[in-house]
C-alpha cells in the first residue's frame, strides 16, 4: 500500500524555529515585546493568503499563525518537502514519498542557488540565443512551440551534492540526506534544434546559461549562479529547454516559466528561470564554474586532505545510484512477502541490476529491474524479501550500471561533498 504524504505545515516550522518561520514567510522582524512587525511586503503577503486585509495587524502577537493558515502546506503546490535552508530556498523530498515512477510536481525537491524572479510570466518571458552564433535568436515560449517539435521525456535530476549531510569530516553547503532526485515528465523542445536554428559557428567549445534569479545578497552587480556544458551534452536531443513539468506550467520553484534540463548530470547545469544561452570558445567560467564549485579531486582523498584547486575536475556524469522508497526506516515489516521497491540510475549510463541485503552484505537478493521509459529516466526496480524472523534489519539496495560499475560501501570523500552514491541502507523491525 502507498503511504501518504505527512504535510509539514506551518504549525510544524514553527515549532522548530520560530524566529526563521517568521522571516521565511513574511519577512517578520520579533521585536523586544514580542510583537511581530510586519514588513510592508509581509503584510501585504498574509492579507494575500486569508483573503483579505488585517486592520489589528500591529497588536498581532510575533510567531503568530492566523487560522486560515494553520493547516497549509509550507510551500505553495509542494508536499512533504523537508526545508534544509531559507535563502536561498532548499528542501528535499522523504525517500518514501518518492515512491511513483513518476515523481509528482509536489514532491519534486528545490534547489535554489538565488531568489526566485517573482511574477513571471509565460506570455511575455523571453529569451535569448548569442555568443559564437550566425544568428542570435531572441525567443518566448510561444515561439519555441510554433517553431519546433515539442516533446516530452521522463528526466532524472539531481543536485550533485545529494548525501552531502553523510560526510565525515563534515562538508559545506545544504546538507542533504537523500531526496535532492526527482525523475518528472519534462515538456519542451530540443535545446540542440534551437542552438541549430541560430547557426553554431565553428570552434565553440561551451554553452555558458544564465537566468533571472538574484544574489541573495541582493547585490545587483552579482549572479547566484551561471554554469554551462561542454557543446556535445547541448546538443544531446535529451537536452531539454522545458516549458511544462508533468503535464502542467513548472512550478515557480523548480524554474518556471522556461528552464534547461540536461539529465545525467549536477542539477546545476539546468539553469532554471532561464533568460539567455550563449556559445563560448572556451570552458564557461561563470558563478559555480570555477575554483571547486561543482568539481571534485582528480585522484581518491583521504578525508580531511587538502588538495589544491588546480587538482579539481568538473562533475559531468552522475555515478550509479539507487533509492529504497517502500519500506521506510522505522517500518513495521511481515515476516514473509514484505515488497521492497524503489528506483536506481546512472548518469550517462543505464542500471543493469539492483541487488538487496538483509543480513549487512553477506549475501544478496536480485531486483526485478524495469528498462527506462527513455533514455535518462530512473528505473524502477522491485523485490520480495522474506525475512527469516521478528528482529531488526537493515534493507541494503546496490545498483550496478551498464559499465559494470556498483555503489560502494562507503561514501568516496571529497572537500565540497559531492557525488555520495553509497548504498541506500533502511532499517525495519519484524514483529
């Protein structure tokens, strides 16, 4: 049986911390006597959300939830979401609740690196093609879809620092555990017919991709984030500039109105909210393109060694991985045909097999492994494990792809905590 989804609701943020509940949501300030000012922006957003204006607005009490709202789901159109950070804003999705083939919009995980643009609109966005081009182009939506095929792929994406929060010593960024992966249905057109259309001239080398989000610095002279691909991965017909996230316009946070999807590789390649793609001669060198940001060491470290910046190489193909989405850790599972299910992919490559432990690697049960829908979608996998009496085990899933290569034992550590693909282990007690 599906499990379903446990909203965490505004009442449960503010549990936490109240004090960043306040500011999130509203950009609420907690003064000395414990009234919650309201900034012009706030007020106007919780006018927004009851429904109407609050004229005892300035004697409302700091951390205070009006009823409309105390049952409503953190973010609007997102279910489940674990918060890991506010600004910018980054959650991820429960193992369990990534358990469709599909993953729902609800439940796709947000990376942010900036704010999002606010009031975007799908009629009138634009964007532009340039750089080493015969023809720089300047494209809406609208565009895109009179003038080439509009297709629709199932497309896994994940930020290259998913597991990070497993590294010992421990690394920087958002700590995530393991829900930075999604695998939607994505509808748009070809990133490489449209780069065709303006005429690639010869010697490029690199796409360099940019978008409205801001510095959360609020600094207009700075970019969260500009990262590109080598002009071989933009010309993949997976590669995707994308319009359409399972059927319906993207969600805001996951890059609406138009974003890129370039599957197999870091989530940050896909520069979401996009506004422009430009062709370089050379390796793009913006925001997140240099020192180590999205790169790892060259040769294995010893955790805690430093390595200079010069020895770093940038992340391109995601390594094999898999998910156990059904059970979850802490489950009650039967002693016999309990189904274990959940998902594995690999980068540029396909998953051969998935096999399963329950007894901590001393011997291993083989998956029924489905093909993917297309290339570059996760695949679903399957298996019934009987386990031989009450007590408690652990579920371990390895997946191997068609390169041969496996999931290892142990997390490969990196300064930056990057490209965790060590098993999915889940623990659950027998009655």
């Amino acid at each position: 049986m599906r499990r379903t989804a446990t909203t965490r609701s505004l009442l449960a943020l503010y549990r936490e911390d109240p004090d960043k509940a306040d500011r999130l949501l509203f950009g609420r300030v907690t003064h000395p006597d414990r009234r919650g000012f309201l900034r012009n922006a706030g007020l106007a957003t919780m006018a927004a959300l009851v429904g109407g204006t609050i004229p005892f607005h300035r004697t409302m009490p700091a951390h205070f939830i009006p009823v409309a709202l105390a049952d409503a789901p953190l973010i609007e159109g997102k279910d489940g979401l674990v918060v890991l950070n506010d600004r910018p804003l980054n959650a991820e999705t429960p193992a369990h609740l990534l358990d469709d083939a599909i993953t729902l919009t609800e439940r796709h995980f947000i990376r942010n690196n900036g704010i999002p643009p606010t009031g975007a609109d799908a009629t009138t966005w634009t964007f532009t093609v340039d750089g080493l081009v015969e023809t720089p182009l300047t494209l809406g939506i609208d565009d895109l879809k009179r003038r080439f095929d509009v297709v629709t792929r199932a497309l896994t994406l994940e930020c290259a620092g998913n597991g990070r929060a497993f590294f010992d010593p421990p690394a920087t960024g958002a700590q995530w555990t393991y829900g930075a992966v999604a695998c939607s249905e994505w509808t748009g057109v070809r990133l490489a017919d449209v780069l065709k259309a303006a005429g690639v001239k010869s010697g490029v080398v690199y796409t360099a991709h940019e978008g409205a989000d801001t510095h959360p610095s609020g600094a207009a002279d700075q970019r969260p984030i500009s990262r590109g691909v080598p002009i071989a991965k933009a010309m993949d017909p997976n590669t995707l500039l994308a319009f359409a996230q399972n059927g319906r316009p993207i969600h805001p946070m996951n890059g609406a109105p138009l974003r890129l999807v370039i599957p197999g590789w870091p989530g940050s390649c896909s520069q979401k909210w996009l506004t422009r793609v430009w062709l370089r001669d050379r390796v793009h060198d913006g925001v997140k393109m240099t020192g180590t940001s999205y790169r790892v060491p060259g040769r294995p470290l010893a955790p805690g060694e430093h390595l200079d910046e010069t020895d770093f190489v940038i992340i391109e193909a995601m390594p094999v991985k898999s998910l156990i989405t059904n059970p979850a850790t802490g489950d009650r599972a039967a002693v016999r045909a309990s189904e274990v299910r959940g998902h594995a992919w690999a980068g540029e490559r396909t998953v051969d097999a998935v096999r399963l432990s329950i007894d901590f690697g001393a011997t291993w049960t083989p998956a029924e492994v489905d093909e993917p829908v297309n290339p570059h979608a996760w695949q679903n996998w399957r298996a019934e494990i009987e386990f031989p009496g009450p007590g408690y085990y652990e579920i371990w899933a390895r997946a191997t792809d068609s390169g041969g290569m496996s999931q290892p034992h142990a997390i490969a550590w990196n300064p930056k905590g990057y490209l965790n693909n060590a098993m999915h282990r889940v623990a659950v007690t027998v009655a």
